[in-house]
C-alpha cells in the first residue's frame, strides 16, 4: 500500500531474523551449532529468528564473521525492518482515526441558477444554503422512513 509521500510500505514488515534463517537452511547449518559459533545462547539466537529480538551491531559483526554475509547488509534489513514496522503502525493508527471520524461531509454539484432559485429560498426562510439543504434532505429522508 503507498502512503502520502508515495513510499512503498509491506504490508507485513521482513525481520531479519526471517532471512537468517533461511540462510543457515540453506547451508543445512542447525541454529544450536550457529548460536555456539557465534557465542550466542541457542535462546537468544532463536528469539532473534522468530523475530522476537532485534539484531544489534555486534551481532551482525558476529553474522559476517561466520558466514561471510555483510554486517551492513544484516543492518540494512534491521534498519528497514523498523522502519517498515513504524510505518505500518502510523497507518493503521491514521485509518482507525478516519473510521472513527466517520463519513465525510459529501458536497455536490449544481447548476447555477439552481443554486439561485435554493439560495432565494433559503433566504426567505432565515437559514443559509447549507441548513436548507440539509433540512430538505433530512425531510426527504424522514418521508421515505
């Protein structure tokens, strides 16, 4: 979905964590064996794989070292990532308000002389255009109810 400043945003933000994994089933490398090769505890690493902790520099440093895989490019997605997730949430927070606003008011348009003959009218009965037209609709409505 494209937000106001027309930037693309996922619907459902990539955690790093989702592309380390990949790549250790890629290498047929088990999590446990990658955890101890990077002094992580198993715990800490499958938090960071199913996307429950976020990597930080010295583990990405710690990545690159192992598996040759870029610090910069394991930053990059977490930098995304948060991004991604912020956006995400700013709207979803902005659609909520916009349900909860209701309809916005609908303008119509009509010929001039139209709005001649409505404006006369509404004069002689001491109310703006707006009043008597909603007043006419809200009597329209009435009678079909």
């Amino acid at each position: 979905m494209e937000t106001d400043n027309k930037e693309r945003i996922p619907s459902r933000p990539v955690h790093p964590g989702e592309i380390l994994w990949e790549e250790l089933k890629e290498r047929k490398i088990k999590q446990k064996d990658f955890a101890r090769q990077i002094a992580l505890q198993p715990t800490y690493l499958s938090e960071i794989i199913r996307g429950k902790r976020d990597l930080n520099e010295s583990i990405a440093y710690k990545i690159e070292a192992a598996l040759g895989v870029p610090y910069y490019f394991w930053m990059n997605l977490q930098n995304s990532y948060t991004y991604n997730k912020l956006q995400l949430q700013k709207r979803r927070e902005a659609e909520k308000a916009a349900k909860a606003e209701g309809p916005k008011e609908k303008r119509i348009t009509v010929p001039c002389d139209t709005y001649a003959k409505v404006a006369e009218k509404a004069a002689k009965a001491g109310l703006s255009v707006n009043a008597f037209v909603k007043r006419l609709l809200d009597n329209a409505v009435a009678s079909v109810l």
